[in-house]
C-alpha cells in the first residue's frame, strides 16, 4: 500500500484522492468501494477500507452530495423531542437510513405550524433527498412547499385514504373510540375526557371519544376538560384534582396521554381516592412507567417504532424513484386493559 502523501487541502482535511493514493486505487474505484458497489473487486475494497482507518478518512456529504447529485440529508419534523413517543420514532428511522447511508435531520416544530414552514424553508433549500413530517395539519404555504419541492414525503403518525400522499400511521379517531368504548363495556357512565397540548392528534382522540358516548346516550360535554398546556405528569395531577373537586359525580377519566394519567394515579393516591373502585383512570401511548403504576394503567399501546420503519422504508422506496404497492400503512393500535380501569 502506498504512503498517503502528506500534502492536503488547505483545510487540512483528508480527501478521497488520499485514501485512493494509500490504497493503491483510482479515486473513482475508492468511491465506488465506499459505497459498496458491485463492481469493485474484494481486494480493491479492502485496500480502500484499511486506507480509511488508517487515515481516520471521513466522507464529506456535501461534496458527495455534489459529485453524485444526490443528497443523503433526510429531514424528519416531529413536535417534540421531551416527549419518548417521538424519541422512539425518531430511533426507529434512524435505524432504517442510516445503515444505507442517509442522514437522519431532526427539527422540532414545538407544535407550531409557523416553525414548521420555517424549518421545510431551510431544509428544502439544500434539496434533500426525501422528507418524513408529522401528521397532515400545517399551513396552506407548507403544503405548497412540499409538493413544489418535488421531494418525496411521507406522514407520520396519521393515516388517510387521499389519494397521492404517503403516509404511516394509524386511526387516532378510532383509538379514541376504542378507549371510550372499553370504559362503558366496564360499566362506567360519567365518562371524562382531560387532554393538553391540544394538537390535533389529541383532538382526533377526543372525537373518537365523543362519538363512542354519543352513540351511547351518555355524552356530557361538561365532562371535557381541555387545557392548552403541554402534557406533564404535574398537569395531570392538577386535572384530576379540579375533575373530583367540580365534577364529583365522575366515575372514569380517560386522560389523552399517559404522563397525564400517571400524575393522576399519584394525585389519587395523595387524595386517599381508590382506584379504580372510586374513580378509573385510563392514558394513551403505554410510555414508560404506565405498568408500573400502582394500580397499572390501563392505556392504548401506539406502533411508535413501527411507524417509523415503516414510514422510513417507504421513503426509501420512494427516494429510489420505486413508489410502494400502498401509499397507507395502517398499523393500528393495542388496547392494553390493566387494572387502573
């Protein structure tokens, strides 16, 4: 193997033409050994890879990028990143495209659909090679940016049966449902609903909720208590105790998400309220810690990591000019019954 010449950029940085002098090689056969082309003899390759450790070669996507006419850049806008729900889908992605050579964006929207517009503004300058957004609600001008763009997109979260747009989800309206339904299957009447945040996912739930009493005869708008404040497992406390204290006649609470409902088992508990013989308590998305409450919440288990491969690997399918069989991947949801209902 050759000596890597000493001479470099003015940056100093290593280049590929390094890495195909020590190796022994054309640049263009160390590039196609980087990207484990076919056609790169073995021997070449493993010239071309121990000319990488030992030069600590580290590729510049920009200049890849440029060479190719191809970014590697997938963006990925999730809402929040304190929340585990979209922790969990972002790992999911990232196990997806980063094996194959893509990197993985994250920009947080903080459920603000201007923030959104901004961030599609600044990625979609530097032409990604695909896109991966949260739901389907965002301003008129952020629609028209992506479908402009001709970047491929998929949704996350959310599924929908129009015609076009790729999507990995499943039914918030018929999870919702799902829960109302269990709770008057239990027996209870005076059904609540507390929510936070108020984005639109959450609002699914609370339709699919209110259909479920309606269609029962037993919907009392009043037992809706919906605070624009983000989700925390203090605020869940502080809706269970304002729910006993005005609404006394409650005998079941479904809170739109889990911390909520974790901090309203520990506000029951502080309050002597038993759970579920006084009072049941139901969340949303199985976090972590919800069966491990004292009593174990009853919840609605969501596909986190599943939407995120999914939505992932159609994207990739989609980024390979390959559209997939079906824009809409379904991945429905879990009733998980313990004992807090």
């Amino acid at each position: 193997m050759n000596k890597p010449d000493t001479k470099r950029r003015s940056s100093g940085r290593i280049t590929l033409s390094d890495v195909a002098k020590a190796a022994g090689v054309s640049p263009i056969t160390a590039s196609r050994a980087l990207r484990s082309e076919r056609g790169v003899a073995p021997e070449l390759a493993d010239r071309v890879r121990v000319a990488v450790q030992q030069l600590g070669y580290v590729p510049d996507p920009a200049a890849r990028a440029l060479a190719s006419q191809r970014s590697v850049q997938v963006p990925v806008l999730v809402p929040l990143l304190s929340n585990a729900l979209f922790v969990d889908v972002l790992d999911a992605v990232h196990r997806v495209l980063f094996p194959l050579g893509y990197q993985a964006l994250i920009g947080v929207t903080h459920y603000d659909p201007q923030e959104e517009e901004q961030l599609l503004r600044t990625y979609l300058a530097h032409r990604p090679a695909g896109l991966l957004v949260t739901g389907f609600d965002r301003t008129e001008n952020a629609r028209q940016m992506i479908a402009a763009s001709g970047v491929p997109c998929v949704h996350l979260m959310e599924v929908t049966a129009a015609a076009g747009v790729y999507c990995a989800g499943f039914s918030q309206h018929d999870a919702g449902f799902a829960m109302a339904e269990h709770l008057l299957q239990r027996g209870y009447r005076h059904i609540a609903f507390a929510a936070a945040q108020l984005d639109p996912r959450t609002l699914q739930r609370a339709e699919g909720y209110r259909r479920c009493l309606k269609n029962a005869g037993v919907y009392d708008a009043k037992l809706e208590i919906l605070s624009p404040e983000p989700s925390s497992i203090r605020l869940g406390a502080t809706l269970l105790e304002e729910i006993v204290r005005t609404r006394p006649q409650v005998d079941a609470i479904f809170f739109c998400n889990d911390d909520l409902a974790q901090g309203g088992l520990l506000a029951a508990q502080r309050l002597g309220i038993a759970v579920p013989a006084q009072v049941a308590i139901a969340g949303f998305n199985d976090l972590a810690g919800s069966d491990q409450m004292v009593p174990p919440l009853t919840t609605v288990r969501t596909p986190r990591a599943a939407m995120g491969e999914a939505g992932a690997n159609m994207l990739l399918a989609l980024m390979r000019g390959h559209p997939p069989e079906h824009n809409c991947v379904n991945l429905g949801f879990e009733l998980t019954v313990r004992q807090s209902t």
